[in-house]
C-alpha cells in the first residue's frame, strides 16, 4: 500500500526516495549507507559519501530543508534509525 501510495504522489514533490527494509538494511549495511541512499536519491547525485551517522544527519538537514520532499521509511524498528534518517 505504502508503495503504491507512493509512486501516486511522488511526482508531487521536488525530490523522493521510499527505502524499504530498513531493519535489515541498517544491520547489514549501517546507517551510513542508507543516509547516503537518501541523499543520493532525492538530491539526483551518482555520488556522495558519508562517513559517520551524525555527518549523515547534518547532510540530510541542511541539504533537504529547504526542499519538498517525500522519504518514506518502511520497516524502521529503532528510534535511533528514525533520527537518523529523517531527522527531527
């Protein structure tokens, strides 16, 4: 539901990203690399790279602030992966 939710009304906004798993994705690959996920997606970059969470957290903030954007989070199972991702 969330998916198709999404591909509806993503065109709506200036930039979007749906990253699903997030659970397992974090265990496997770490904050870090869905941070950058995020940030590559919406911002339409081919290249970006974050070193630590809180790096991460200061990119998304500054970067898509100013911006209508769209990130839907599927599965987050932490607070910590929720602040991460998108902030306060």
């Amino acid at each position: 539901l969330a998916s198709y939710v999404y591909s509806e009304i993503s065109s709506n906004f200036d930039g979007s990203c749906f990253v699903e798993n997030i659970r397992d994705e974090s265990s496997k690959y770490g904050l870090q690399k869905l941070q950058e996920k995020i940030l590559l997606k919406v911002l339409k970059q081919k290249e970006m790279e974050v070193h630590r969470v809180e790096e991460g957290r200061c990119m998304i903030r500054d970067r898509l602030c100013h911006r209508k954007v769209l990130i839907v989070l599927d599965d987050v199972d932490h607070f910590d992966q929720l602040k991460a991702l998108a902030g306060s």
